[in-house]
C-alpha cells in the first residue's frame, strides 16, 4: 500500500513538472516571460476564441457565425458618453473610405454593459455608426467570457450621490481585426484616425 501511494505521489510529481515544461515553451524563455504572457509563440497574441453572445435583433450568435468573414470587434457601452461613439464613428468612416472592399468586414461592437445593453437598445445604437454593424451583448457571464478572450478589462464605476442605474464603465479601448480563420490580424489603438484604419485594413485584406 505505501509504495502504491508512493509511485502514485511520484507519478503527480511528474505530470506537474511536465505541464510547468510545456508552459515555460508556451510563453517562452526571455525578460518577457513576467511583463508580457501574452505574447505568443509565433508572434500571434493569443486574443479571441469561442464566445456565444445575443446580435441586435434577440438571436444568439457564436464566433463560428463568423468563420469566413473578418471580425473588426470593438468592445465598450452605448451609455459612454465620448470614447465608444467617437472610436465607433471612426470605424463607420473608415468602412465608408473603404467602400465595395470592406464587403468581408463584420464590424462588432460587443457590450460590456449588458444590464443596460439590451438587444433592442444596441440596434438603435450600432445604426448610427454603419449600417453594417452588429451589436453583441449576452449574459453576464457570457460578457465576462469573451472579454476574457479579448483580454478587454472592464469595471462599473458608480459615481458618489448619482442616480444608481446612471454609472459609468471604465473598459480597455482597442479595437481588433480577426481573421476568417477567428484567428488574431492585427488591432487599432484608441486615437487612430479613419484614414490610417482604412489603409491598414486595405493593406490587411486580400486584394
Ligand atoms: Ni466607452
């Protein structure tokens, strides 16, 4: 029995010290290795995967729904009062430089406000930027999901003495293009103008 127990605490021992190997290979060796997890083995970070959310119009989507398109996701709250309209504003005008080439562009705009976020709520929203544009939003569960994928930080902040349901949300402001694979191709930071994004995504697309 006390060697059985033993050669089972050696055998834990071992499978431990394979999956510690495989994950110093995975995020490789270097002064990266506790700044920048990130970073992925050839050069792709790992953003996206899987995600099951609800579209403008009630209907429960998934990732796969987009296979063979290219995802331009966005991630903010149509209560934002600057940030989210004006970066959405200038990916509505960076699709309208791009005219008949944006044709295998999906842009999405995914909420991380689903309380108030509702699917009725989002198609007045999203209409205002392209016509285009989907809105995702979901369960709280399923928001916190993709945006676990999408590395996109969110918090509520209530203000002091304000009305309860009119809070603000602090949340990461980057937009990302994903391939027809799902797979990552590039992102836009905040403060990238309509023109760099439709000539990046010109370049991006297969001509
Ligand atoms: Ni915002």
């Amino acid at each position: 029995m006390n060697r059985l127990t033993a050669y089972l605490g050696l055998a834990a021992v071992a499978v431990v010290a394979v999956l510690v190997v495989n994950n110093l290979r995975d995020i490789g060796p270097g002064p990266t290795l506790a700044t920048k997890p990130e970073v992925a083995v050839k050069g792709r970070p790992k953003i996206g995967g899987p995600f099951t959310l609800v579209n403008q119009d009630g209907k429960t989507v998934t990732d796969a729904d987009y296979r063979g398109r290219y995802m331009l996701l966005y991630f903010g709250y149509t209560f934002c009062p600057d940030v989210c309209p004006t970066f959405l504003g200038i990916v509505g005008e960076a699709l309208d430089i791009l005219g008949d080439k944006a044709e295998p562009i999906v842009p999405i705009f995914v909420s991380v406000d689903p309380e108030r976020d509702t699917p009725a709520h989002l198609k007045e929203y999203v209409v205002n930027f392209h016509p285009t544009m989907v809105g995702l939003t979901g369960s709280m569960e399923q928001v916190y999901e993709v945006a676990r994928q999408y590395r996109v930080y969110f918090s509520k902040v209530m203000q002091q003495g304000a009305d309860p349901d009119g809070y603000l949300m602090d949340h990461t402001s980057i937009t990302y293009l994903m391939g027809p694979d799902g797979k990552f191709v590039s992102h836009f930071a905040h403060g990238t103008t309509a023109e760099t994004m439709a000539k990046r995504l010109a370049d991006l697309l297969p001509s």
